[in-house]
C-alpha cells in the first residue's frame, strides 16, 4: 500500500480544516489590540489612556483596574475615534508607578490582546502585552534602562507570530522558492526591505497613512496565492524567477505594517535606537521559528503526502488568498 493512499484521508481532512479556519482567523485579525498608557506626571499623579477597539457598533467589553490608587475627579472623559474609543482619568498612588500592578478585567473571556505602556517621570518608558492567560502585571519596584528596552524583543517576537497577514506573505514567499540558497535570499530581501521602511517610519522621514498600507498588505498577499495557483513550471513568472525582487518590493510595504505597532506604543526617549533594533531583532526571530516550523511540515508532507503535494501547495494557496481578500475588502471598507 502506497502512503500517498493510505494518508488520502488525512489529506482531505486538512483541506476541510484549512477552508473553515479562513473565516475564523479573518474575523479574528481584523480586532486591533487595545492599548493602555500610563503616563506619571507627578510623584505621585499618574494619567491614564485606555483606547479599546470597536468593530462596526461594538465595543470590546474591556476594563483596567489598579492595586491601591485612588481616581482623581469623576467619570473618566470618553472621546470617539475611528474604529475605537479612548477614555483618559488620573489616579494617585503615593509610591508612583513602582509596584502598581494593573489588571486587565474580562480580559480572559475574549480572544482580544491589550499593549501597555508605561512612561516615567524621568523620561524611561516600558512596554508589556497582556492576553488572556495573562491578564495582569506588576510593574517592577526597580527599573533599568536594559529591563526597558529588552521589553521591545519580545513585543517584536510576539507580534510576527500574532500578525497573520505578515506570517502568510511569508508563507507565500516559502511556497514559491525552489531551494535553500533561493529561500535565504528570498528572506534577506524581506528583512532588509522591511527593516528599512520600519526605521524611515520611526524616525518620521516617511509618512503613510496605516489604512492604505494595510489594504495593499493584504493585496500582496493575494499576488502570490494567484502566482501560485497560476504557476507553470514550462513559462514561469517573475515570482518563480526571481522571487527576492517581490520579496523586496512588498517587504517595504510590510515594514510600514510593523512600524504602526511601534507608532502605537512608542519607544523610550532615552534608548530609541536600541529599543527599535531589539524590536525589530525579535521580528526577525520570529520569523525565523515561522521559517524553521514551514521547513518541518514540508519535509513531512513531502515524506507521507509526497503525490499529493502539489494538491497541498494549492490548498495553502486557495486559503491563503480568501483570508487575504477578505482581509482586502475590509480595510478597503474602512477608509
């Protein structure tokens, strides 16, 4: 008995399961994370900003709450953005910032992630994203500028991993090269286009609006699933040929895409330069334990699956493209 026929049904199974994950993991993209800044403008005064995402007319159902600080004046003042709310208050703590620990409420009942950041009187910042397993932190009673900065590793490892649209580019980009040598500078090209519009954007010298560069993300993500299906080993495209160019041309669109994160949470004053290569080195070994997953699966599948392979590029292909246009149709309905 071949293993391509005895792994026939398994086959099936993953096909059926990778068309009903399209609509689940596009849904899920598209709810941005909330973001909470705390801001310490006295010893002991500190102002709160908690921006929580809304989805048409809904409201995530989020709320924050501190150990042993007091709010200062009434009700918190609500201000209506596009696509999220921002409610800004004061709270007071005699001992400052050090040791307040911040509590995400009904943070466990959702699928939702929330991005902090804290800002010191003396200008050092830190950064912390809280999800459902984690829905509370303390902040330490004794800060270094090693303890601000290296925060930004793990905020960059974490948001390849969580960011679908950048994590299927590069999908697309692993299906479409042909060997190793061709992968590394496939990747290479990604990384230093992306690296290169991500500090421009930092540093203020180019600006794009994030809407306009979110649709197009995803409209590069449905140029390569298309290539893929489309791909005819006797005429083969530019992608196939060539694929570092595409790499290069989309990485820095892409890298836009990572800069809004920093954009959203600021890096610290006093170590931005550090902070922005440690958060973009975190990317890079995200991607890289992304890459080295694909590597894995493929050598199986070509293992167990080895006539039905070109079958499964296909099916990554066909969903990868729906995730990507209905991803497409959403950022284009919310200009």
């Amino acid at each position: 008995m071949r293993w391509g026929h005895y792994f026939q049904p398994t086959f099936r199974l993953l096909v059926l399961l990778l068309g009903l994950s399209v609509c689940h993991v596009s849904l899920a993209d598209e709810l941005r994370p909330a973001f909470l800044q705390l801001t310490q403008i006295s010893a002991d005064t500190i102002k709160v900003d908690w921006k929580v995402p809304t989805k048409g007319e809904r409201r995530m159902a989020l709320g924050v709450s501190f150990n042993n600080a007091t709010p200062l004046g009434s009700q918190p003042f609500l201000t209506i953005l596009a696509g999220s709310t921002l409610s800004s208050w004061q709270i007071q703590r005699p001992q400052g910032l050090l040791g307040l620990t911040t509590q995400i409420d009904n943070l466990v009942n959702t699928n939702a992630e929330v991005l902090m950041r804290v800002e010191f009187l003396d200008g050092q910042s830190i950064s912390h994203r809280f999800d459902p397993t984690d829905a509370q932190f303390t902040i330490p009673n004794t800060m270094t500028n090693i303890d601000s900065t290296l925060t930004y590793f793990t905020l960059g490892v974490e948001h390849i991993l969580i960011g679908w649209d950048h994590l299927l580019f590069v999908l697309g980009l692993f299906l479409i090269v042909a060997n190793t040598k061709q992968l590394l500078l496939t990747i290479t090209s990604f990384t230093l286009a992306h690296s290169i519009t991500l500090a421009l954007s930092i540093f203020d010298i180019v600006r794009i609006p994030i809407r306009p560069v979110e649709a197009v993300i995803a409209l590069s993500i449905v140029f390569l699933a298309s290539e893929i299906v489309k791909h005819s080993p006797q005429m083969p495209s530019l992608s196939y040929r060539q694929p570092y160019i595409v790499a290069w041309l989309f990485g820095l669109l892409h890298g836009l895409g990572f800069a809004s994160v920093l954009n959203e949470i600021g890096l610290p004053q006093t170590d931005k330069i550090s902070a922005l290569v440690l958060f973009n080195l975190g990317v890079e070994a995200g991607q890289i334990l992304f890459i080295g997953v694909l590597i894995g699966i493929f050598y199986v599948l070509k293992r167990l699956l080895a006539h039905q392979l070109q079958q499964m590029i296909h099916v990554f292909a066909y969903a990868m493209g729906s995730m990507a246009s209905f991803w497409l149709i959403q950022r284009l309905l919310s200009f």
